[in-house]
C-alpha cells in the first residue's frame, strides 16, 4: 500500500473562518497525524511500510494505523494502488 497527500482544494474561506494548510472540513490535526503528515510530501507517494518504520520509535503500529485512517477519511491523505 502506498499513500500521498491528498490534493488541496482551493476553497475560499468564508468571513470569520481561520485559514488552514491543510485541507479538510477544519477538524484539528492530532499529534500523531501531524507526525505523519511531515513525513509526506505532496509529490511523492510513501510506502506504509516506510511510515512505520520511521514513526514505530514513538509510535504503536495501532496508532499509526488510526492516523491514517483519520487523515484518509478527513481526505487528507490518499491511498495509492500498487
């Protein structure tokens, strides 16, 4: 399985919303998400496998394994066939 980044859409904030980097529909980023989506980049796809192994120090396969589910169902990360 490999991920990317989800493209970003250009959506104009309405008045008296905050402006985010990160696309979605607003909802925080948790530190375990955060973590992951640094080691992303919008051009170029990451094996899991690779994820895991960098993040497994400060993280259970579990926890990363829900990120990515969360950051996959938020449309911030997408998975890759191959």
């Amino acid at each position: 399985m490999r991920l990317a980044l989800a493209p970003t859409r250009h959506d104009e904030s309405s008045e008296g919303e905050s402006a985010s980097l990160l696309p979605g529909d607003g909802n925080p980023v948790t530190p375990h998400e955060r973590k992951i989506l640094a080691l992303l980049k919008a051009d170029e796809a990451r094996h899991i496998d690779e994820i895991v192994e960098q993040l497994e120090a400060g993280m259970s396969s579990f926890e990363i394994f829900a990120a990515l589910f969360e950051l996959e169902r938020a449309g911030k990360v997408r998975q890759l066939p191959g």
